[in-house]
C-alpha cells in the first residue's frame, strides 16, 4: 500500500488551526456579547453627571454631564435592539420649574434627540420589541401617574393605553395610582406597581396584556410590595417589606412565576445587610443573565444577586459623592466621551 507524504509545514499549520478552533469556547464570545454594565449618576456641585461601571463596582467610567446636559436623569431603558436609549430627564429649561421630558439617545452616532416639550410629568420610560415605540408613564405629580401611554418615534403619534380608573375598576377597587411599569422581554405583558387610595392604603402589583386586557392583581392587598423588574422564564422580581418600618422597608427581594402564581423570598436583606443604616430598597434591575441588582436609600454600596450560586454579593463604589443607581445597560457601541 502506497503512503503519501505530509510535509511537515503544512501539518503544523493544520495542526495549529485545529488547537484554535479546538481552545475557542463559546463562552469566550458569550463573554463579549455580555457587556452588561450599572449605569449610575453622582452629582458634583449639584450637576449631575453620569457614569458606567462593572457588576463588581470596578472599572469607573465617566460619560459627561447627562444625556441632556445638566439634566437629572430619573429613568431610563435601553432599546431591544441595544441601538438607542430612551430617558426621562428632569430639568428646569424655561425658567418657572423643572419639568419630566422624554429624550432618545443613539448609541452609534451619539445623536440626543428631544422627543416631547409638553411639561406632562411623565415617569419609568420602557421599550416594546421593535424599537420604535415607547411607554410610559404620564400625568399627575411626580411617582404617582394617572395614565399609561404609548408614543411612537416614526409617527409621533401618542396614545393613551390605560388609565388608573380603569385598573382600579378592573381589579374592584375605588381608585389607584400608577408608581411604576415595566414590559415584559416578549413585549406581550406589563407589570404594574400601584397604590390605592384611602381609607386602605396599599401597595400592590399589577399585570395587563399590552392592549389593556386581562388585568389581574398579583399580590395581596395586606403586602407592601414595589419595584418590579422581569427576569426570565415568566419571572418578576420584586421588593416586600419585611421587619419593621420604616427600617426595613422593602428589605426582601422575592419572585413570582407568572405560570403558577408561586410567590417565594430570594434574599432577605435583614440576615447580609445589618451594618446598612437602612435596609429599603429604592432600585431593583435585573441584566439579561437574570443577575438581580440593587441599592440601599444612603448607600454607597451596590448588592449583586446571583440566582445560579444563590448567593449575593456586595460592592462598595468608591466616590467622593452620594451616587443614585439607574440601572443595568449594554454599552458595547457607546461612544467614547
């Protein structure tokens, strides 16, 4: 039987692309894809400026003075084609009083477009998944909303997708406030967090289908709940009051599943953060690998939950002024400032 000959040069060549392919795991791109960062405000002689940084508190970035400058940002959403960013920003651009407006930021070109000029209060600005269409939170003093509405950036067209008559109506109740929304990864589903008026006051979550049906209530009127983010598998996180107020309100951090209605607590801020001044909860965000992510009221440390270990971690961010979390962001294309 004849043999044929290798030469040794290209053996090693073939060799050398075989042990890349062989030593280049999928994680690695995962790792790359996955540039899931905090984005936080710190003000500095009372302008707000923002910043990036790790899920450990490392890597400090800073972007500038605001998205709009000297404007406070109060809520933001990245788009679910991570090109663009919409926020609500809060400043006082007339001279009388500041005022809620709606920006879009583009992510390639750096363009910071001013969406509304309306003085409407507006609050807790999310996405649907084609990228163009906003919902919001609108009418009413600050954190406590009258409406629902959606605004498209094509047409500009805004409409009114509930009101909070409508979903006291619907869940047998004289009347509620809207605190915060947010859509569901599929688009389909909004989770709600609103309270009711007196005599009773409570604070309970809500979810709809998008087109203003199905309303139901999802937690008991004696829990004291808020903040709801969506994770993943039909989950939604949220805050509960455990302990005694006002210290450990909000201190739990629990989670719904929407198929079964299964409520359980995933941590409980009472047993890992006894040395905090408080234990309340005032932002809650989860990134796309379901890692839960908070912070305290008067806290310069940021709490990183992680559903795979079960364990939580804690990172102290080390700046020379108070910072307000806003939560998670991709920031794989962001401009360099």
């Amino acid at each position: 039987m004849s043999q044929t000959k290798i030469p040794v040069s290209l053996f090693l060549f073939s060799l050398i692309i075989l042990l890349l392919g062989y030593f280049s795991p999928a994680v690695v791109t995962q790792a790359q894809d996955d540039e899931s960062r905090i984005l936080f405000s710190s003000k500095h002689q009372d302008v707000p400026k923002l910043y990036t940084m790790r899920l450990d508190g490392s890597d400090i970035q800073y972007l500038g003075d605001g998205f709009e400058v000297g404007g406070e940002v109060v809520s933001f959403r990245q788009s679910p084609d991570q090109a663009k960013i919409a926020y609500i920003a809060r400043k006082n651009r007339d001279g009388v009083y500041p005022t809620n407006e709606l920006f879009v930021y583009d992510l390639q070109s750096g363009a910071n477009t001013q969406i509304t000029n309306n003085g409407v209060e507006k609050g807790d600005v999310n996405w649907l998944p084609d990228s163009t269409t906003l919902v919001y939170l609108a009418l009413g003093p600050e954190g406590q909303y009258d409406e629902i509405r959606s605004l498209n950036l094509t047409s500009g067209k805004i409409q009114t997708l509930v009101t909070a008559q409508s979903l006291a109506e619907a869940i047998g109740l004289e009347m509620v406030i809207i605190r915060e929304l947010k859509i569901s990864p599929d688009g389909t589903k909004l989770v709600g967090w609103v309270k009711t008026g007196l005599p009773e006051v409570y604070s309970i979550l809500i979810v709809m289908d998008v087109d203003d049906t199905n309303i139901r209530q999802l937690t008991a009127n004696e829990e004291f709940v808020g903040f709801p983010v969506w994770g993943l598998s039909n989950y939604i996180y949220f805050v509960r009051t455990s302990g005694v107020y006002p210290t450990d309100k909000y201190s739990e951090v629990n989670r719904l599943n929407l198929d079964t209605m299964a409520a359980e607590t995933v941590v409980s801020l009472q047993e890992i953060a006894t040395d905090e001044k408080t234990r309340n909860i005032i932002v809650l965000d989860v990134t796309p690998d379901e890692r839960i992510i908070w912070q305290l009221v008067s806290s310069q440390n940021l709490y990183v939950y992680d559903p795979v270990t079960n364990q939580v971690e804690r990172y102290f961010i080390d700046m020379p002024e108070k910072i307000d979390v806003l939560g998670v962001v991709n920031l794989r294309t962001l401009p360099s400032k």
